[in-house]
C-alpha cells in the first residue's frame, strides 16, 4: 500500500533540510518542545494551533497543509469535536470548501456528529460564510433524509433562502422543493419561511398561490400570537423570529390585499385594507408597536388611494400623488401605477410625468425587496413605452428597447413581448 505523506512527514523533512532540532523548532514556533516531539513521534493528535504554529514557522500559506489535516483529523488520530470545530471554522474563512466538504463526509458516517455540524453551520450563515454552510446543511439533510425532524427542515429552509437569486424560475423550483418542508419547522421559523415562499410566487405574478400563502401565514401567525398571549406561556422565539408575531397578522392581510389589487378585484382590496391599519387588538405597548401599526396605516392610507385610482375613480389621482410626493421611497411604484392606470382609462397624465421625471432613470431605483422591484422595474418600462407611443412621443422606441432588455434579463416573457409589440408599433408610425 502506497503510503502518504503527512504533516509529519514534511515537518521531518524541514527539520532535515534547514538543520534542525525538535527542541530548536520548538523555540522558534512557540509549541512546548515535548509536545512538538510527541507530535512528530505520533504519539499526540496534532492541533489546530499546532498546525497553524508549524505552518507559520515553516514560511509557509496558513492554508498549505489544509488537505493533509482532514486526513489528520479524520484517519490518522482519532476525530474530536475539539479540533474539528476550529478547523472548519477556519477553512469557511479561507473559503477552503474542498476541505469541508471532505471532512463532513467522513465525520457523517457517525451521525453523532449531525447535531454539532448543524449548529455550526448556523453559526456560519449568521456570519454570512453561506457556501461553507450550505455544504454543511445539504449533508447534514441528507443523513436525516429519513427523518421527519425538525433539524433537517431546518436545513432545507437555510438552503432555500440562500438559494433564491435573480432567476425566477429557478426561484420558483427552489420554492416548489422547499415547500413541503414548512409545516416541519418550528413554530418561530414558519412565519419568516412563508413570508419567504409569499414573495418568490407574488413576484412570479402567481397570486392565487400567493394569497393561499397569505392566508396560512395569517392562521399561524394568529394561532402563535393567541398561544403566546396567554399569561402562562414564556416567549422563547424572539431571538428568532425577525419581527413580534402581531406584525405577521398585519402583513399578512396587507399581502391578501395587495394579490387582489394585482388580480384587478380592487373593491376587495379595500375591502381588506382595515385588517392591516387596525391595530387596537395588540396587546403588546411600546414605540415599536407604534412605528409598525403606523408604517401598516400609511401602507393602508397609500393602497386605498391606489385601488380608488384603478378602480377608474380619477378624482383620487391628485391626492394620491400629493400623498407620495413627501415620500421620495414611493414615488417610483406609484409612477408605475399612474402609468398603468392612464393606459387603462386612456388619462393624461404628462404633467405628473414631467414633475417626476428625475424618478424615471433607466436603472434600478430605491430597491426593497429585489424580486418583486425587478418586475416592477420591468413592467413600468413596458407601460411607459406604452404610453409614449400612444401619443406618439419622441424617445418612446428607446424606452421600449430597454424594457425589452430588463424583462429578458428578468426572465419574464409577458414582459418581452409587450416590449416588443411597442417597438414595433413604433416602428411602422414612422413608416407612415
């Protein structure tokens, strides 16, 4: 059998070449001279301050004995959490992903290790390092595969998050496989991990879903809130919970509101606008319940001049757009629906347009939320050129051509061929 260099091999090696003693190396790395000699003689696990000591003290890149300490760690001593926990840690810092990902390999065989693993890799994604903890959490779900515990739905929602990107569809599959996961999460995790799956399917227009998810993240929201209500219960989630419970009652019934304003139904969105600017049922007291019940009754304020506007009532037009004027936040998403709206109901809207023309640049604008602002941004560029167009306005091709681009880039094909059909349009005005 072929043997393989270790750690100790090459430090024996040094020690020849540069004409060393184990007790003048010692000096010079800081290690206690018997410790460096058990070390070499095998006869001690060699540590990750050791590794880190011997590597530096031999002029070497801290990461340059990397792979050959997973053997260490693994095979050649026996694993203990101890230097396995800092050597992980480390190699996420280094973005030494091979080495994780070859040690969590070995290490799931004893799937004692699951519990240790998911907890650092938790540790991980709260410092950002989402590639080391992704490849910990896809093996940590893969050996609880069988199990129905709430550690590996965990994983899939961790894995789920960092997953969505500018892809929609490919946002949309990671939806589809996450969403069975969600009723297996703990109570505190359900309520972000819808809010989660409500965004992805409301930004690939899928609003009957996305209301269905509104409605179950109202019912557990309401189920959670009530439970933790009571004068007996001991709130253990708000260290995980990103907002109180109450403010998902809200939001929900503000996103219910919201999929019937997208479907066209806008006297049930006003309908439901009280249910998200009524808060006198919270029974909690403080600035933080006022500044949320008054960010859901200025949200509720602005969507009732909305839905007025497109339900044809054009009598709302100048008080909505005074309303957004002192709110330099709102004014692109309301340029879009005045836009669209003036499309519908045939309105001349050039004055607004020429007030607000420095919230018309061709690049994303105040972004919140990057799923549903890119479709926005898409589809106020193809409204725009729809407008123009109709009037036939100089510039107008231009502004279609470029929401052409931002939907292919965006991926959204309703989009692109709108954007298209006024390119064309324009085109043969100019041939008449």
């Amino acid at each position: 059998m072929e043997h393989t260099v270790t750690i100790r091999d090459e430090l024996w090696a040094y020690l020849a070449q540069e004409d060393l003693s184990i007790n003048r190396f010692a000096a010079l790395s800081g290690i206690h001279s018997g410790t460096l000699s058990r070390i070499m003689k095998g006869r001690q696990a060699m540590a990750m301050s050791h590794l880190e000591r011997i590597t530096q003290t031999m002029g070497l890149a801290e990461d340059f004995f990397y792979s050959k300490y997973v053997n260490e760690c693994l095979y050649d001593s026996a694993p203990t959490w101890r230097r396995l926990r800092p050597f992980i840690l480390r190699s996420a810092q280094l973005e030494r992903l091979d080495c994780i990902e070859q040690l969590i390999h070995g290490l799931l065989d004893n799937l004692v290790y699951a519990p240790l693993l998911f907890d650092l890799a938790e540790e991980l994604f709260q410092q950002d390092k989402h590639q080391a903890a992704a490849i910990i959490y896809e093996n940590v779900a893969a050996s609880e595969k069988y199990q129905h515990s709430e550690r590996l739905a965990l994983c899939q929602y961790r894995l789920f998050v960092m997953a969505l990107g500018d892809d929609p569809q490919q946002n949309l599959i990671e939806a589809t496989l996450f969403e069975n996961y969600v009723n297996r999460l703990d109570e505190a995790h359900q309520l972000d991990a819808l809010k989660q799956l409500l965004h992805v399917y409301y930004s690939l227009h899928h609003w009957e879903k996305a209301e269905e998810l509104a409605q179950e993240l109202y019912r557990l929201a309401t189920i959670q809130y009530q439970f933790r209500s009571r004068s007996d219960h001991r709130d253990t989630s708000h260290e995980v919970l990103k907002r109180p419970v109450y403010y998902y009652i809200l939001y929900a019934q503000l996103m219910r509101s919201c999929t019937y304003e997208e479907r066209g139904d806008h006297k049930t969105a006003l309908k439901l606008v009280p249910l998200y600017t009524d808060g006198s049922w919270i029974q909690e007291k403080g600035e933080e319940v006022n500044q949320i019940v008054a960010q859901f009754k200025e949200w509720g304020t602005a969507n009732t001049y909305l839905n007025r506007l497109m339900d044809g009532q054009q009598e709302a037009l100048e008080e909505y757009v005074e309303f957004v004027s002192t709110r330099e936040k709102e004014i692109f998403a309301a340029l879009f629906r005045i836009v669209q709206t003036a499309n519908r109901y045939h309105w001349d809207v050039d004055h607004i347009l020429q007030r607000f023309s420095a919230y018309i640049p061709y690049r994303r604008h105040f972004i919140r939320d990057k799923q549903i602002n890119d479709d926005h941004h898409a589809r106020f560029r193809s409204e725009l050129a729809t407008y123009y167009l109709a009037r036939r306005r100089f510039g107008a091709k231009e502004i279609a051509m470029r929401s052409v681009d931002l939907s292919a880039e965006v991926d959204h094909d309703r989009n692109v061929i709108k954007g298209t059909i006024s390119v064309d349009f324009e085109i043969n005005i100019a041939s008449t």
